[in-house]
C-alpha cells in the first residue's frame, strides 16, 4: 500500500467519524468511506461500522475507532456526503480533501439562541397537534424555554440516560410550575397539564437512535439497528422516569398528586389549517434543535407537515396505529424524493419530520398511570404506545425497502 492509499483510507475514517457521531445512518458511512477511499486507488479496503465505532482495514493498515454519542449536527452529515460527491467527481486532491474534512469537524453548531427559539417555538407548536390549546401553547413556550436551556448548556455535562432523567424532571416540573402558578391566579381551568407535558418532553424524544434504528434495519444491518433502536428504548424509560419523579415531587410539596382526568382536544386547536401550519412550525422547530441546515428548514418543514396531514386523514378510516403506519411511510417516501431533489441524504428529512409521530403522549399517561397506581391503565396505554412504534417502524422500513430495491436499483442498473 502506497503511502497515499494510506492517507486516503485514513481521511475515509475520519470522514466516517464525523458522520457516525452526527445522526447518519450505518449505510451511509460505509458507503461514504467506500466512496473516498477507492476513488484514490485503495481497492482492498474494508469498513465494519457500528453504532458507536469504525474498523478499517487495507493491506498493511488497520485502525479502531470508538466513537461515543454527541449532540446531532445533520449540517455536517449533509456537509460530508456533498464531498464524497465532490471527491467521487475527482474534483479535489488528498490535501484538499484533509483540509476539508477538518473544516466540516470544526464546523460550529447553531447559536444558543436559535438553539433556545427553535425547541422553545418546536414544543409550543407541539402542544397544538396534540390537542393543547392556545393558552397551553403559551404555557409550553415558557417551559420550553427552561428545558431548552437545560439541554443547551447543562445535559452536555451528563451522561445520555441520566440527563433523560434530569430533563424528563426539568420538563415536568416548569409545566408544573406553571400549572400551579396559573391555579394560584384562578386560570387553571384554561390550562390542561397533561398537554403541556407532553409538548414539552417531545425536546427530549430520542429522534436520532430511533429512525436511524429503523433504517439500519430496512437496510438488513440488524446489529446495529437493534442496539440504536435498543438505546432509543431506554431514553424513552428515562423520560417517562423523569417526568414520574416531577409528579411525585409536585404531590409531595402540594399534598396530593394532580388528578388530570381524561386528555383534552382543544376544538379551535383541532381545526386542520391550524394543525398543519403548527405541525410545519414544529418540524422546523426540531430542525434547529437536530443542526440541520438552514437551508433545508422549510423542506423539513413540509416533510413533517405532508406527515401530519396523511395522519389526521387517516384517523377518519383508521386506528391511530394504522394512521402512524401510513403516515411514517408518507414521510419516508416524501423524505427519500426531497433528498434526491436537493442533493441532500434521506437522514436530514426523515429524522426532522417523524417526530409529530413519536408517542410522547404515551410516555407521559404511561409514567402518569404509573404514579398513580392506574396499572391496567398504564399497561394499555403503554402497549399502544409500542404499538404505534412498530407502525412507524414498518413504514420507515417499508418505504427504504422499495426506494433501495427499485428505484436505486434501477437508477443503477
């Protein structure tokens, strides 16, 4: 192996490495590094990619790296895969392709303060869609805020399970807080509580593992599709965990844990002009929050609305386990068709636009039942959480099944 090859299957790695950490999928990274390293003459090169590292190997080269979870930057994931298009064009040298990679590492991710607006803006968009009213809104937008501080500048500093915890606690408590403030006030009977949970914990929701996970299946990766899909899992438990710990507390200092009732649908919320244009809002809101790029917001932003209005009429006909179906195979299908449209990957529209479909509805009743003592309740309620989750799962799957096996076969052929 030429000292070249050499640099070449190293500048695959890295390139690799900055993918992985960043919420790409395992298909991509292995193709991505496959790309760079033959397009410089490495014909004996090997890449096995898992959920949290990189093998590589050639004649007379090997290197291991381990690779732990950070925050998502699908600006860098996007950054990546346009220059192993570049290189695959032959329009770059190995030097160039080095300074490159380090411009995409050293690539600064979005201002606290677009940080703060875009989960702060997402949430409060999220209440609507699962049928908060419009005071409930504003009433998420503030605890939003708080959560949205805590996960800019202080879940950084815990471990991945523990600040699930901490923030399902953070979350729960402000929309406590606010609850009480707005009893003390004599306006409580226009707040519902459990709406604004469940908008603000939607920050937390594990968007990445959990569609990156369905995906390395699609794509016949079952390891590492069932370790992410396994992490997503366990973040969901954590979450619920936290919000359970921000009820206990609340009936501690109050004397009586919070009797919420039934879940409430706002009749102006439930409208579907105001549906889709916050289930946009949202999406791009979550777009900030993910680092896509800007330029990719109003894309994502239609993803997840075509999403949402595919749901909403499916509800007409259909369970809400089949509407998740139908609606996650919308979303992947329109995700696929706006990637190759703006050159981007799949992983920008599809990540960003799920997430109206993610049950967080089902994490809080299930942790409220929990706390409660409602066992059989929770237990339900929990079931068709998991069920709507294998909904979304076969529509994911079933999507990049025929997008891989036809049409890129075919564009191939």
């Amino acid at each position: 192996m030429t000292e070249e090859q050499e640099q070449a299957l190293q500048l695959a790695t890295e390139a690799g490495h900055i993918l992985l950490e960043n919420g790409a999928e395992i298909s991509r990274v292995e193709e991505t590094m496959t790309r760079i390293a033959s397009t410089y003459g490495v014909e004996d090169e090997s890449f096995f990619v898992l959920s949290n590292g990189i093998i590589a190997t050639g004649q007379h080269y090997a290197r291991a790296e381990f690779i732990p979870i950070k925050g998502t930057q699908l600006a860098k994931v996007a950054a990546v895969n346009q220059l192993s298009r570049d290189v695959a064009a032959g329009k770059m040298s190995l030097e160039t392709l080095g300074q490159s990679i380090q411009a995409i590492r050293s690539m600064p991710g979005k201002p606290w303060w677009e940080l703060l607006t875009g989960i702060a803006v997402g949430v409060a968009a999220f209440c609507l869609i699962f049928g908060g009213s419009l005071l409930d809104s504003l009433a998420t937008l503030v605890a939003g805020l708080v959560l949205g501080s805590f996960i800019t500048f202080a879940s950084r500093h815990l471990s991945r399970l523990a600040g699930s915890v901490a923030g399902g606690l953070v979350g729960g408590m402000m929309c406590m807080l606010v609850y009480r403030l707005a009893m003390y006030f004599q306006i409580a009977p226009q707040l519902h509580l459990a709406n604004m949970v469940i908008g603000t914990i939607i920050a937390l929701v594990p968007g990445v593992p959990f569609t990156n996970g369905m995906r390395d299946l699609a794509n016949e990766d079952y390891i590492a599709g069932t370790t992410r899909l396994t992490d997503a899992f366990l973040v969901f438990l954590c979450i619920a965990l936290g919000v359970a710990l921000s009820i206990i507390v609340d009936g501690e200092v109050m004397g009586a844990i919070v009797q919420l009732g039934v879940p409430v649908k706002d009749a102006v919320a439930s409208k579907w002009f105001i549906q889709l244009l916050a289930a946009f809002i949202g999406t791009v809101g979550f777009s900030v929050l993910f680092g896509a790029p800007r330029h990719s917001y109003v894309a994502c932003g239609l993803t997840g609305t075509i999403g949402w209005a595919v749901y909403l009429w499916s509800l007409t006909g259909l369970s809400v386990v089949g509407a998740a179906f139908f609606s996650a195979l919308a979303i992947a299908t329109v995700s696929h068709v706006l990637a190759r449209l703006g050159h981007q990957p799949v992983t920008v529209y599809l990540i960003c636009g799920i997430i109206p479909l993610v049950p967080g509805g089902g994490i809080f009743w299930t942790a409220y039942y929990i706390v409660t003592n409602q066992l059989w309740q929770a237990a339900t309620t929990g079931f068709v959480a998991l069920k709507v989750t294998i909904a979304i799962a076969c529509g994911i799957i079933l999507a990049s099944g025929v997008v891989n096996k036809f049409i890129l076969k075919k564009r191939n052929g």
